[in-house]
C-alpha cells in the first residue's frame, strides 16, 4: 500500500495528468496515559492520519492510512476506486473500502452520516437519494467497516442503486485496536450484505439483507418504501420500513409536511421508530427510538435582521417517554457585531438536560475577528439530590495578518457540579476533524492555531492546546488516566493540491 502511495504519488508529478490531494495529520498527547507506560496497550501514545486522493478523467482513488493513540502505526489501511459519470451522466460505480446511503438511509445507511439531525434542523424534511462511494476517513473504517463494489444506474427517471459487501468487523473495541485482546478480536465477524433499491421519479422502494457469523450467527432483513413529493410551496415525504430478524417482524415509519417561503420554512413529521426495529447499517433520519413521536420545527428570518429558529419532538416509549425542546434568535446588531441566544432542553422519565447559550460575534477589521460564548447546563434526575449545574465561557480570537497566513487563539473555563453538568467548547482543529472539547468541574482550556498558506498547493497547519484541572492529581479513567493536572496535545497537518 505504501508503495502504490508513492508511486501514485510520483506519476502525478511526472505526468501532470493526475489531480488530487494530500494530507497528512500527526498529533501527540502529553504526558502518556496509563496503558502506555505500563505497556497494557500494543502502540505509542502517537495519533495519524494519512490520505491521497487522485482523480484521473473519470476515475477516482482515495487511499489513507491511520493510527490512534495506544495503536501501532498502520492501524487502518484501506482504500477505493470511484468510476464517474459511468453508466450514463448520473451513475457511477464504487468499489474498496465504501460510505453509503440508499434512500432516507433508514434501510440502509453505513458511514455517511456524520452527526444525527436535531429538532433544530428539522425544518428541512429529510433528505432522499442513492450515494455509494469509497471512504475517504477512518470514522467509516474502523467498528463497522463496509468492504465490496456498488453501482448508481440512471435510466432516464429511473435509477437502480446495487451494493453486494463482504466485511470483516470486530467483535469488541469499538473499531479500536490498543489491547492484545482488541488485536485479537479485529475482523472476527463476518458480514455478508446485499443491498438494492430502485427509485421512479420522487418515489424508492429498496431492499437489504445481511448475515453476521461471529460468537454466534445473526441474520437481518429490511424493506422500505419512500416519496417526496412537492406541491408548490408544500412537500410531502414520508418513508414505510419492514424490519425482521431472530425477533420477530417490526415497522418504522415516518411522514414529513414542510412548507418552504422566501423567509420562512417549517416542517412537521410524524414518526414511529420502535426499538424492536433491525438497526444494523440503518440510520433513520430521526434517530431517536418511540413506538409513537412527533417533531414540529421552524426557521424565519425576520425583517429586523434577525433569525429565529426553533423545535419540538415529543417521543412516546414504554415507561421512556421523552420532550425535546430547542430554540434560538441570532441577529446582526451593527457593522461588524452579531449576537445569538439559544436554548435545548430534554426532559425524560428518569432524567433531564437543559443547556442555553448567548453568543456575540464582532468583526471590527477584515483582519480580525472576536467571539465570546458563555454556555449554561443544567441536569437532573428521578434521584434524590442528583442535580447538578455548570456553566463556562470560552473566547476565540482569529487573526488574518497577512493573506497567506491565519492565526488562531484563545481558550475556555468553566465549573462545573460533575460530569453530567459538562459543557462543551470548541478547541483549536484541523479541516477533517471534531472540533468540540467536553469540559468539567473547574477546568481551564488554551489552545492557539498557526495556518500557513505557502503556494497555491501548499498549506501547513500548526495546533497547541493545553488542558489544566484544578483540585486532581490524575486526569481521565482506566488505561486513559495521566498523573498530574494537565495535559498538552500538539499536532501538525499538511494539505498538498496537485
């Protein structure tokens, strides 16, 4: 694989034919946790990620490797081939290391959903469609890996969507591989999966089926049915699914009302989606289990600059019934100066969350930004004296001095009852990663970015960010615990165009 890298590598150089990208990725945490020094875990505390993609006419290659703290160098090697355009302008044809998505998602889905959509976001009815295509990051390669060839066929109005797979998954670790037992336990499932779904129009009907042999043998079925039809400013989408496996047959089903103005947009869905139903390589759009729920969101933007947003699901579950609540107004306050207040609350049977932020945004100069956030939590639960309460801050500063170069520093403090009352903030980050940092009890975060744009195709990126607990001999728990009250983490990325 590291050779065919480099080879692929070269010939773009050489020839000029081939377009792409590199990045290459490395962080470091300091000081090591526990299952270094004691050697409980088989790598370095050292994490990395690379890749290369190349694009040549109509064909594509992502090739990447990874490595997370605790693991040896090499950990993921995976890769796939895309074939554009092919058969016909709308289809294509994908096969390696694969990220999919037939439909709403809900009879299939692996690896291309990144976060679940909340009330906030529902004023848009889900989204619909046939996406096979190679995995281009480790998130999609480690627990549940989908291997195997895939192709999108458009026919005129109508399209044919194939996937056949064939994956080695593993049976604990969560995808990671830091323990000798970890190592051990990689690709001991077998997944046999076959996967189809044709679409006429605004309608789908699609089709999975798959096998699991590990400790034991698991055997799933889903069928689904699924439209969207626009009628003037209105929509109408909605999905019926069919589940069935060792325990018996189960129905999911959702059905979505939007309405979408120049100024205005609103949604209402109702949805069923029980805990019984199959869930392996599924991701229904609303991903929250009930046997009855309803989700009514909005979004205006009004005359006065501003725009408000807000949601509400309530979920019916045998002895978990749940409300879901969220909100928030941001609007431009002068030249240069937004501000933002927001709210999203749970409330459960057995717990309750509640979080609110206020932000201000100010951008005196094309060359600088300032960004304040102060955040509030609240939780509780069915116990007696179980609430807790936190709040912190956090301010970010973004420099531009020159236009080749972006400076990026600040930090965030907060205090916090425990755990459950945690805020999270956001941390200096590389394109490609999460960005946000859970903070707790009295904890002090300083983070500062360095971006250096060199040439046209050249760009490199330096972080430094520094964790500081006060009152605590030790961070974290288990084999990620660390002596001392702090931890600093330093990371380098390198993104090349060619």
């Amino acid at each position: 694989m590291k050779h065919f890298l480099i080879f692929m590598f070269l010939a773009a150089q050489a020839t000029g034919t081939v377009q792409g990208d590199t990045r290459w990725r490395i962080r470091c945490n300091f000081p090591a946790p526990k299952g270094i020094l004691e050697h409980y875990y088989v790598g370095d505390s050292w994490d990395f990620f690379g890749r290369s993609r190349f694009s040549l006419k109509k064909l594509d290659l992502v090739v990447f490797t990874d490595k997370s703290g605790g693991e040896e160098w090499g950990d993921v090697t995976a890769g796939g081939i895309n074939l554009r355009d092919f058969p016909g302008k709308s289809g294509n044809v994908a096969a390696g290391w694969l990220r999919a998505r037939l439909g709403p998602g809900t009879v299939f889905s692996a690896g291309d959903k990144l976060t679940d959509p909340s009330e906030f976001t529902m004023y848009k009815p889900p989204a619909t469609g046939n996406r096979i295509r190679p995995a281009s990051s480790s998130r999609t390669c480690r627990e549940e890996p989908l291997t195997g060839a895939g192709c999108v066929i458009g026919l005129g109005n109508v399209e044919f969507a194939l996937l056949a797979a064939y994956s080695r998954l593993d049976s604990i670790g969560g995808g990671y591989h830091r323990t000798a037992s970890q190592v051990d336990a990689r690709g001991t499932v077998g997944e046999l999966l076959g996967v189809t779904r044709v679409s006429v129009d605004r309608a789908g009907l699609a089709l999975t089926t798959g096998r699991r042999n590990g400790t034991g043998t698991e055997e799933w079925t889903r069928c689904g049915l699924d439209w969207s039809v626009p009628v003037a400013s209105f929509g109408l989408s909605g999905e019926l699914s069919l589940g069935m496996d060792s325990g018996g047959t189960s129905a999911s089903f959702w059905n979505s009302i939007s309405y979408r103005g120049n100024s205005f947009r609103s949604s209402f869905i109702l949805l069923r989606n029980p805990e019984n139903f199959p869930r392996q390589r599924s991701s229904s759009p609303i991903s929250r289990t009930c046997d009855l729920g309803a989700v009514i969101a909005a979004r205006w933007g009004t005359a006065s600059r501003g725009v408000l947003e807000m949601g509400c699901g309530v979920y019916f579950e045998k002895d978990d019934d749940m409300i879901c609540g969220t909100g928030s107004f941001s609007r431009r306050l002068a030249e240069g100066l937004e501000g933002s207040l927001g709210m999203k609350a749970r409330i459960g049977n057995e717990e309750s969350v509640g979080r609110g932020w206020a932000r201000i945004t100010w951008r005196p100069h094309s060359m600088i930004s300032v960004r304040e956030k102060t955040r509030f939590t609240h939780w509780k639960t069915s116990e007696p004296d179980s609430t807790e309460t936190g709040s912190g801050v956090e301010i970010r500063v973004s420099l531009k001095p020159w236009t080749t170069t972006g400076i990026d520093m600040g930090g965030a403090a907060c205090s916090t009852d425990g755990y459950n009352s945690r805020i999270y903030a956001g941390n200096c980050r590389f394109p490609g990663e999460f960005g946000a940092t859970a903070l707790y009890g009295k904890m002090l975060l300083l983070f500062c970015g360095l971006t250096v744009k060199t040439s046209e195709y050249l760009t490199l990126r330096l972080c430094v960010s520094r964790h500081t607990a006060e009152g605590v001999s030790s961070m974290g728990t288990g084999w990620e615990e660390t002596l001392g009250n702090s931890r600093t983490k330093t990371g380098f990325q390198l993104d090349y165009e060619f």
